[in-house]
C-alpha cells in the first residue's frame, strides 16, 4: 500500500494575478478614475502571486527581526537585523509606488491606484506594510511645513529602497514615536522633554512605549517642549553622519505583524527640529495619524481578500461526501458571506481613497473626515472574525503555519488597535459630529445616493438619521458611540454596494446585513433564503 501518495488536497495557490482575479478590486478602480493604472497593477498583481514571492512573505513571518543594542567592540548600534526576504518584499513594494506615488504623481484616481497597489502587497505579506504607510502619511506634515520637510521629499518619494543605515541614500522610510508607558493613547500625559538648543532644534530625553519600523530613516515623535506637547522630526543620523540618541530598549513580542519589528525606545539626547509651534503637536501630527487610519482599513481589507481567496481555492479543488467543497450549500454560503465582507470593505475603501485625491473639493474632504474614522472602526473590527471563518473552511490544515491563514489570523487584530482602538475612534467620530456638522452633512448626503433603490435600505437609513439627532442632542454621548459608528458603516457600505455591485451582491448585502432580522449575528453563513450564493462566489 503506498501511503505516500498524496490525493484530494488543493494545488498550491501560486502563479496568481491577484489583481486580475479580483473582480471588485478591478471594477472600483475603473469606476473611481484609475483605469490608467490597470496594466502597472496587473504587474503587481502577477508578482505578488508568484511563488517566491509568496515563500519570502512566509519565510519573513517566520525569521523575525533581531535586536543589536551592540558591535562586537562595544560600540552602541541600536540595529535590528531583518532577513533579506523582507527586505526584497518592501524594496518591491515601494519600486511599485505603493507608498508615496499618489503624491508624487497627483491626478484623480492617484489614491485609488496607490491603494490598490499598498493593498496586493498587504494581501501576501503586512508586516512591511507598516513603515510603507507611515512614509506615505508623513507626506502632508512635510509639505505643511517646507522649512523642516523639503529636504526630506525628494527621499520619501524616492521609489529606491536601501535598507542599511547611511548618509546620502537616495530614498528614506518614516516611522513615528507617539505613545508612552503611562498614557498611551492619553498622548498628553507624555513625559518626554524637548529643550531648544537653537534654529529650530530640541535635544529629546524620555521614552515611547512603541515605536514600530524603528529601521526608519527618520521620525515624528512628540515630546513636551517649554510650549506644551510639540511635533518634532527626529533623524537617525546626524548631519555629520554620527547616529543620533535614539536608543532601542527591546522589541515587542506581539502576537501578529511578526515581519515587522515593533519597539520601545528611549531619547538619550536626541537631537530634532520642530514641527509646526510649539504646543500644537497634536494638531501638527494629526494629518499622519488620519493617513494611517485609512491604510488600516486598507491593511484590513486587503486581509480579507487573502482569507476569501484561500478559503474559495481549497474548496475549489477540496472534496468530501462525494463532492468538491465549493458545491455543497453549506460552504457555499459560507464563501459568499465572507465575499460580501470583502467587497463591501473594498468598495469603501477605493470609495474613500478618491476622495483623498488632490482635486477632492470641500464636500469630498467633510466626508472623508467622518467616513475614515468611520469605516476604520468597522472594518477593521470585522478583520478578525473573517480570517477566523476563512480559516476553519481549510479545516486542520488552516489552523497550521504552513498556511498563510494562522499568520493572517493573527494579524488582522492589530489593525484594529493601531492608531486609535474602538473606543477612540468611536469618540472622535462623536468629536466630529458635534465640532464639524459639515461632515455629517457630507456624509449623509452620500447615504442619500442611494434612496429609494431598495426599501430595506430606506429604512435603516431613517434610523440611522433618528440615532445621529439622538447624540447630537445628548449631552453625554459615549455610551452610544459604538452602536452609532457600526450603524453609520453599514449605512455607508450598503449605500456604495447598491449603487456600484452587482445586484446579487447588493441585495444580499443589505438582506443579511440591515434590518431587525440580520442573519448570524456575528458569525458567518446564516444567509437568508433567496440570495444567489453561486453568483457571489464566482467573483472570488
């Protein structure tokens, strides 16, 4: 008996245009003015696809990233080490553009374009997408103010990577330094000081609780000047090449993004210049922060694509009972649930990519404000439980690390805790509905697109209306954020799927996802009866 002969198990999935075969992808970035970028993104489709591309993500989730305080002559070097297959990953990505392209090549659909690309190499491997985010975010803050940051922007939009510490690169990489160990999000309790020593430059003494991509060519860290909490950018190296004071304490042992080192740092005469006035720190980062929070939601839908797609590829090719697993009902329900997650986060992201774009008029930039927060929250929340579901489709052999789902499972977490866990966003988007009522305003109004297309949605709409007079009018809200948030994303996904989706996947959307009877909860593959399971999964 030869048991060595391996039958009914799935191919390996590689040698895959990821761009190409997803359909929603493809068809929001034509809709939202990027058809220019089709070819270039089918380019970066077929490498993310390929093989060893996909063996270099898993190989850099397994050999993580090394601290050396130290050379072997004692000398204080403050490296961490990375295996090469991540650095050939994110020198990829950033040659495609997928960090600070829209920026360098502004026209409509740029952000759309950049988001896609940001998101097929996030969908292989995310670790990498963390310092590719920052360094696009940090763009505005450095256009804002030119003094400090136009000799970094020639650098960042630089599609040249070099991952080793020394003067003169042709490209650099920006993380930021926020959070302590007393505060965290509480950013205005930080205790790190910043003295001005003249033109414009502090020396920094304290510490930062976490400090992600700290191989960063250069930082935004606030820290506590004479003035109040202040922005300032802080350089690993000095103008005469010497290395600057930061000095990294220890990476975290996280449960996720295990490619992409995370650390605490301390400021032992670190030397930076400052960003925007003294005392408005905050407000000076804040253009960052907003960038990052949507490449979270980026990040969170480009996770949910990987997990369809694996789940939708062993049930193609996986049988039991006498059938392949993609036609029996039971998974078929399942594959199409989790597909309705995937595009519904993809239509709102590319939906909220355009309106990030430079020709963004002031309706596109009040919706964008509230629809962010909005749509991080909520989309980011749902990561977890879908990788969870498209996980166990794969059975024993998903929950092993030979796998891409058990990584991705861990992974899609910590988006939802970056920049600003549930709580926080679901107070700032109060923040914004009581301060900015344009946003609100813009935001319904885009809601409103999609009145009288289905009933269904009509009268989650009212609802929602109802509930947003109802915390306008309370003086002491908070207890509702979360149920207004979730309410207020629902609304914003049904209302673009109605408009742009096949109608299949609209209408299933809105029978599972609105009204008294929402189908399983938490959970997914409890469809309601009358939705056309089959024509949902074949756009996976």
């Amino acid at each position: 008996m030869d048991t060595h002969t391996v039958v009914n198990q799935p191919p390996p999935r590689v040698d895959v245009d990821e761009y190409g075969t997803n359909a929603a992808l493809v068809e929001g970035v034509e809709r939202y003015d990027a058809a220019w970028a089709h070819h270039h993104l089918h380019l970066t489709g077929q490498r993310v696809g390929t093989a060893s591309f996909i063996a270099d993500a898993a190989t850099a989730n397994r050999r993580e990233p090394t601290l050396r305080t130290h050379d072997r002559y004692g000398h204080r070097i403050d490296e961490v080490e990375y295996d090469d297959s991540y650095h050939r990953i994110i020198s990829a990505a950033i040659g495609d553009g997928a960090h600070t392209s829209a920026w360098a090549d502004p026209r409509p659909g740029a952000n759309v374009a950049r988001a896609a690309a940001f998101m097929l190499y996030a969908q292989v491997e995310p670790g990498h997408a963390c310092p590719v985010s920052m360094t696009h975010s940090v763009v505005p803050v450095l256009q804002a103010h030119p003094g400090v940051g136009a000799p970094w922007l020639d650098r960042v939009f630089s599609r040249t990577y070099d991952g080793h510490l020394r003067p003169g690169k042709p490209g650099a990489v920006f993380g930021m330094a926020m959070t302590e160990k007393q505060g965290g999000s509480d950013v205005r309790a930080n205790m790190t000081s910043a003295r001005p020593i003249g033109d414009g430059r502090y020396v920094l003494d304290g510490h930062k609780w976490f400090c992600s991509a700290p191989m960063s060519d250069a930082f935004l860290v606030l820290a506590q000047a004479p003035g109040g909490l202040s922005c300032f950018l802080v350089p690993r190296l000095l103008e005469d090449g010497e290395r600057n004071g930061i000095r990294i304490m220890r990476l975290k042992d996280k449960l996720g993004n295990r490619a992409n080192a995370s650390s605490e740092v301390e400021y032992d005469g670190a030397v930076g210049t400052l960003v925007g006035e003294e005392g408005r720190g905050v407000r000076t980062i804040i253009e960052m922060v907003a960038r990052t929070r949507l490449d979270c939601t980026y990040g969170s839908t480009a996770g949910m694509r990987q997990a369809t797609a694996e789940a939708a590829w062993h049930a193609r090719h996986r049988s039991a009972f006498g059938r392949l697993l993609v036609d029996q009902p039971a998974m078929q329900g399942v594959l199409a649930d989790l597909q309705l997650e995937t595009e519904a986060a993809t239509a709102v992201s590319l939906r909220l990519a355009r309106a990030h774009d430079a020709d963004a008029d002031a309706g596109e930039i009040a919706f964008r404000r509230l629809a962010t927060a909005v749509t991080k929250y909520w989309v980011c929340k749902r990561g977890p439980g879908h990788a969870y579901e498209a996980l166990e489709c794969l059975g024993g052999n998903g929950y092993t690390e030979d796998f891409p789902l058990a990584m991705r499972y861990r992974e899609q977490p910590v988006l939802a805790v970056w920049e600003g866990s549930g709580n926080v966003i679901a107070l700032d988007v109060l923040r914004a509905l009581s301060r900015e009522p344009e946003t609100w305003e813009a935001f319904d109004a885009e809601l409103a697109l999609a009145s009288g297309v289905d009933a269904r949605f009509d009268a989650h709409l009212g609802d929602v209306r109802r509930l947003v007079a109802e915390v306008r009018a309370d003086a002491a809200p908070g207890h509702q954020a979360r149920g207004l948030v979730s309410a207020l994303a629902v609304a914003l996904q049904a209302s673009l799927l109605l408009r742009t989706a096949p109608p299949p996947v609209a209408d299933a959307f809105v029978a599972s996802r609105l009204g008294d009877r929402r189908f399983g909860g938490a959970l997914y593959g409890a469809l309601p009866d009358g939705v056309d399971v089959r024509a949902i999964v074949e756009r996976i």
